[in-house]
C-alpha cells in the first residue's frame, strides 16, 4: 500500500477494486469542548480483518460506538453497506443493525443470563421465534466458538474469563452477521488463550465469510491475523497498511510501537516459526 502525506498527516490511499463495507467519511466527535476524533475517514473491506489501533485515550472504542450508533457524532457520515445510516428510518437501521454483531470489551454478559440465554438476547430483541428453534441455534453458535456443550447453562459468573470472550463472541454471531465488531477481544487472556482466540476469529472469517473490524493492544495479534492495521492518532487514522507496511512508517508513535522492543521480539518468533 502506498502512503502519503497531506498538511502533516499520514492519510490512506483508497484500495482499488475492493468491496468498501463501512465508510467513515470526515467524522468529529466531540464531548463538550473536548473533541476526541477531528474529520476522521476510513473503509473496511469485505472480508478482511482489520485491527484498529492507536495509544490510550485516542478515541478507538469513541469511533467504535459512533460507527453502531451508540456515541453521538457532531459532523460527518458513516456508511454501512453503502447506505448513509444518517438517512434510515428505524425500520430501515434494524435491519442493518441485524447485520452487524459486536463483542464489548470484557464481554459484557447478563450476569443473571446463562450462556444460552444471553446468545438468545439478539434473536429475542429482533426476530419471532419458537424456543426450540431458539434453543438449538444458540447451541449451534455455542458449539461453534468452542464450547462445549454443558458451558450453556452456566452463568457468567461461573466461566473462565477466556470462556466468557467466546461466549460473547457466540452472541455477537447470534444472527449469522457480515460485520462482526471486536472490541479489545484478547484483554485479560494468557498468551495461549489470546493466541487460541485469534486463531478462531480467523477461522470464523474464513468459514463465515465475516468482516472483522478489531480493536486491539495485542501485538500478537496484530501480526498474526489482520490483513490491514489503521492507526489512530492527533484525532484521525495516521496511516493505514499491512503489517510490513507500518515497519516503513516513520511517524514517533507507530515506529515506537512496531518497531520497538516488544515488536520486534514478537517479529523475531514469528519468523522462526514461520
């Protein structure tokens, strides 16, 4: 990917020829006088997995929010399947809601829910179903992130914490979406158990089809399964790029963070594994 520079920034260049899913277009948010993201623009493509990065407090889980709707934006559009989600009537953005599925940080299970019951909250809230169809596509999605069986009737509270991110991954699959949203989905894992997860969303992606937009800290997974990276910074997304792209990048904070210590210790086992 080539990059360039425009009035001091890093900017991405458009991808040809690629299915744009989500298109952030010159998006502000701001809480009072703070403004957290400045006239930022960015495109997922379909069927990548995308990790969104960026140093604490820049606003990666603020974009995270405006994009479903849940954080107010003061300027700006974001398209969702080509559609300006602005211009929906509420009909209109259920539907595109339905598409899209979304894993909070923390996984954000009902703690009074069993795991079967908060995989069925999305298909309560939209469709009309019999509880014995309800029942066995929550065990499908169950089965299918890597739990088993007897993990349905156990509530949160009872899960290793590596059991609550599937068990909320399973619910953000709940209605077979083409987007899922990923907020900081390897935090509080052990490197095997963080390893293990990204080896399943890059599964899920393969199998499913899925588009995978990633919030994360996780170097391992940056190298590991995203295709692109976009990193956040001074209120827009600098640059945008594959892994060996950030390695040329040569703003302060994505050299320190790709390029250093850390980084280059996580490349150095990559390649002897490879």
């Amino acid at each position: 990917m080539e990059i360039h520079q425009a009035n001091g920034q890093f900017a991405p260049l458009a991808g040809e020829g690629r299915d744009v899913v989500l298109s952030v277009r010159d998006v502000t948010v701001a809480f009072g006088d703070h403004v957290v993201l400045d006239k930022l623009s960015l495109d997922v493509y379909r069927g990548e997995i995308l990790g969104f990065v960026g140093a604490s407090g820049t606003g990666k889980s603020v974009l995270l929010r405006t994009v479903l709707g849940l954080t107010p934006k003061r300027s700006g559009t974001v398209s969702i399947f080509g559609v300006d989600l602005d211009h929906l009537d509420d009909r209109e953005r259920m539907v595109v809601d339905m598409r899209l599925g979304v894993l909070f940080q923390h996984g954000a299970l009902f703690s009074a829910l069993t795991v079967k019951e908060n995989v069925q909250v999305p298909m309560r809230e939209y469709l009309d179903l019999p509880k014995k169809l309800m029942d066995e596509l929550a065990m499908l999605k169950i089965e299918l992130v890597g739990l088993s069986a007897d993990a349905a009737d156990k509530f949160p509270s009872e899960l290793s914490g590596g059991m609550i991110k599937r068990a909320a991954l399973a619910r953000a699959l709940a209605l077979d979406p083409d987007i899922v949203f990923l907020d900081e989905p390897t935090s509080g894992l052990d490197p095997i158990g963080a390893a293990d997860f990204d080896e399943l969303v890059a599964k899920l992606r393969d199998t499913m089809g899925l588009t995978v937009y990633m919030v994360t800290h996780d170097l391992d997974s940056l190298f590991s399964v995203c295709d692109r990276i976009a990193v956040l910074g001074q209120k827009k997304v600098l640059v945008d790029g594959t892994i060996e792209d950030m390695m040329q990048v040569e703003d302060p904070w994505v050299k320190s963070y790709f390029r250093g210590k850390r980084a280059r210790q996580i490349d150095l086992q990559a390649r002897q594994g490879a």
